[in-house]
C-alpha cells in the first residue's frame, strides 16, 4: 500500500496562490477524467430536468433505472402533465421520496407545456420558476443540455471544494460564486463534472482514496 503523499500548500494562500492552485487542479482532473459527462441518461432536455430532479436523494444509478419506463409511457411535458399521480409515483418508487417528487416533475410538466410551449426554458430565472427545479437543477441542465458554461453544486462538488480548499463556504451559492472566481467560465461546466466523476471514484466521503489521487499533492486535505 503506497504512503499517503503529504500536500505541499501552505497553510495560508494568496488569493492569486489558489487561482493558480485551482488550474492545477482543474488541469491534473482534466488528464484523469477527459471523457467526463454527466451520468444520467438522456435524449433531449426534457429528460435530463426530469432525470435531475429524481436525483435529488438518490443516485444516477437508480435514476436510470426508472426513466426507461417513464419516458416510454410519458414522453413529453403534456403527456406526464396529464399523467395520473399514482402512476407516475409506481414508476419512480425506486428514487425515495416518491409522491413529492411525483408531484413536482407532473407540476413542472404542466408549467413547461403550458408557460413555455412544451419546451425545456433556457435562462436561469425560468428554469427555477419550474417546480422542483433550484439553482443546481438549473445549471446541470444548461451547462449539459444546452452548451452554456454553469457551475453545479451537488454533494460531490461541495465536498471536494471545500476539502481541496477552493471555498471555506457550506452554502451552495457562496460555492458556486468561489468556483467562477478561480477558474475561466469555459471550464465551469467540465470542472464539476470531473469533480463528481473523482468524488464517486477516488475522493470518498469516508475513507478517500488520498494515495491513488492524482491531486494528492496540491490538496491540503481539509477535514480529512
């Protein structure tokens, strides 16, 4: 078993230091996870807000799961708007918190068919005027379905910013606004991605793997 590396940060860290640390970081993940996506299935817009919503609480394994079926039988935003409740939450049961998020994909449904013509919205303000759907939801689905350069925050992300260094804030807004401050907005989108690829694969919440991580060496290992 190789010895834990021992990060070479110091203790305190210009604003410029971080910066510069962050591209490393952002480059080292690059390297690693060239190919990283997100790891939920999808065809079109549509799918992925949906798709993103039943992750709340579950995983992309589960989720991918269940939107086969789901989509089958209700492909658009009109066909699960007029969806029976009961129905909606048999094919979904898997992801936990059924009947609430049952209830918020058929209400989002409804907005999106009625308010904006049956097609997935593509500002941030409209995307979070959809039920279910908060600033997380929202940026995955712009940065990842529709091109535009986003910073998501989920579990993966927050971990990781805070244990690489990158943010000493626990709320998902302060997060994302300290990412868009260390790194150029056409590596937003890859950025998070990679993060949640390494935080599933390497970087755990218990136990993370800090002597096969590639980033052992520029992360001062907060909290572990």
């Amino acid at each position: 078993m190789k010895a834990r590396v021992k990060p070479s940060v110091p203790r305190r860290e210009s604003a410029l230091a971080r910066r510069n640390r962050a591209e490393r970081i952002a480059a080292r993940l690059q390297e690693a996870y060239p190919d990283a996506t997100c790891e939920l299935n999808f065809e079109n817009p549509w799918q992925l807000l949906v798709a993103t919503i039943l992750s709340a609480q579950s995983t992309d394994k589960m989720v991918n799961q269940v939107t086969p079926a789901l989509f089958e039988q209700f492909p658009d935003p009109p066909s699960l708007a007029q969806a029976p409740q009961r129905k909606i939450e048999s094919l979904i049961r898997k992801t936990g918190f059924y009947s609430q998020k049952a209830k918020a994909i058929r209400e989002c449904a409804k907005r999106v068919w009625k308010k904006f013509a049956g097609r997935v919205p593509q500002t941030m303000e409209e995307l979070t005027s959809l039920q279910g759907v908060g600033r997380k939801t929202a940026s995955v689905v712009l940065g990842t379905a529709f091109g535009e350069q986003a910073v998501f925050v989920d579990t993966h992300v927050k971990r990781l910013s805070y244990r690489l260094g990158l943010t000493r804030a626990e709320d998902p807004d302060r997060i994302e606004e300290d990412i868009k401050q260390l790194l150029a907005p056409k590596q937003w989108t890859a950025f998070c991605h990679r993060l949640i690829h390494h935080g599933r694969r390497v970087c755990f919440a218990r136990n993370p793997q800090c002597e096969n991580c590639p980033l052992s060496a520029i992360c001062p290992q907060i909290g572990v």
